[in-house]
C-alpha cells in the first residue's frame, strides 16, 4: 500500500539557518513526488514536484529536494530559512487514482 | 483564472443537520477531490472524481455524499453532520489523476463546526 511519512511533527530553527524536512514514502513503482506548503488559514501551494529525472528538484521560494530511490526518500532543504517560511509543510505521492499526503511538518522559524 | 473556489469559508451545524459544501474549478480538470484535514492526521481523501459522471471513495468516505455533474463543479454533502465531521475541508483538482504526476490545485478552504 502507498504511504508518506513525515518523522518529525514540528521543527524550530533560527532564522538564516538551514532547514531539511524529511520525508519518507512506500510505492510499488517510480513515484511522483510533492511538495507543499501551507500557510495559517490557507490552502496549499505547491513548492516542487518530482516525476523523472534529475533527482535534485528545484522549487519555489528558494526550496529544493531530492529523491533518493535508495532510501524511498524525497527530503525538502532550504540553505536558508525566512521568518515567512513559517508553515506547515506536506509531503505527498501520486499513485494510481489518488494522490497520498503526509501528516505534515510545523516548521516555526525564531527571529 | 479563478482556480479553486470553495463556499462557504466557516460553517456552524447543529448535530443532524445537513448541508453541501460547494467546489468549483474554472482550469478544465478532469480529477477533483475532497480532503478532510485534522490536526495531527494530515490531508485525508473522502471522495474523489476522475470526470464528470464518475465518483470513488477515498479513505474516509462515511458521511458524506458527491456528485459530479459537470467538470467544473463537486459538491460535498454532509448528510447528518456528527461531531467527529469538525474538521477544515479542502477541495482539489488537477489534470489528471496522482499516476500521472499532475499537480494539484487546493481551494481556500472551508472551516466546518459541527455542534
């Protein structure tokens, strides 16, 4: 079964500091990989995806992540991080006829 | 473009009241899809659509009815809200369906209280 895990609920880091953001998946074949963010009271927007390629992904807002099929790992990094980086950010795979979403990241951002 | 629109953004229910959360999309998607999200639990799939005419449930489909007459609209319908249906519903759609790689679209959101 396709599954997306996100280990770490919240994280805190300081800005300027980099960020990394893991996040684990399960499927059976060559996944399509997601990125999102979503800001308080607000829907979500999409950071980066992966579908083939270069497994280095390049995003929005400064944002990258790489998928490692050794490790069934897509993790998303900012070298970076800005007082509005602070979100909740979803990591997602779409399978078959539905697309599957982790549990999200709080990430709080300290001035 | 307006994208995704949802209505109403907040809603306060009685326990057995009904009521239809609306979703519009104006891109020409073919998948449309709701989503239940809950502190702690993420984004889960109620029901989703492949096209107009064809509806599937997703992993949390009890209580709650869709329809898809057309491309553009896929309402939710709460048919006798309980407690456990308080939650922020977002509505979706894309292109095509999560195999394919297409990315999807989220509306506003709407925030739902069941009472």
């Amino acid at each position: 079964a396709q599954s997306v895990t996100q280990p770490d609920i919240h994280i805190t880091v300081s800005e300027g500091a980099s960020l990394e953001l893991r996040c684990n998946y399960s499927y059976g074949a060559t996944p399509y990989l997601f990125w999102y963010v979503q800001s308080p009271g607000q829907g979500l927007q999409l950071l980066l995806k992966y579908f083939s390629g270069d497994t280095l992904v390049q995003g929005i807002k400064g944002f990258e992540a790489e998928f490692k099929r050794s490790q069934s790992s897509f993790n998303l990094r900012k070298p970076s991080v800005h007082w509005s980086d602070a979100a909740e950010y979803f990591c997602a795979v779409g399978a078959s006829n539905q697309f599957y979403f982790g549990t999200g990241t709080s990430l709080t951002v300290i001035p | 473009n307006a994208g995704v629109t949802q209505t109403p953004k907040f809603q306060v229910l009685k326990t057995g009241q009904s009521m239809t959360l609306q979703c519009a999309q104006d891109m020409n998607h073919e998948y449309m899809s709701w989503y239940r999200q809950d502190p702690g639990m993420g984004l889960r799939l109620i029901h989703y659509s492949v096209g107009a005419g064809i509806t599937d449930q997703g992993e949390v489909p009890n209580g709650y009815n869709v329809s898809r007459s057309t491309t553009e609209d896929f309402p939710l319908r709460l048919l006798s809200a309980a407690p456990s249906q308080t939650s922020v519903y977002f509505c979706a759609s894309s292109y095509s369906r999560g195999e394919r790689g297409e990315t999807q679209y989220f509306g506003p959101g709407t925030r739902l209280l069941v009472l």
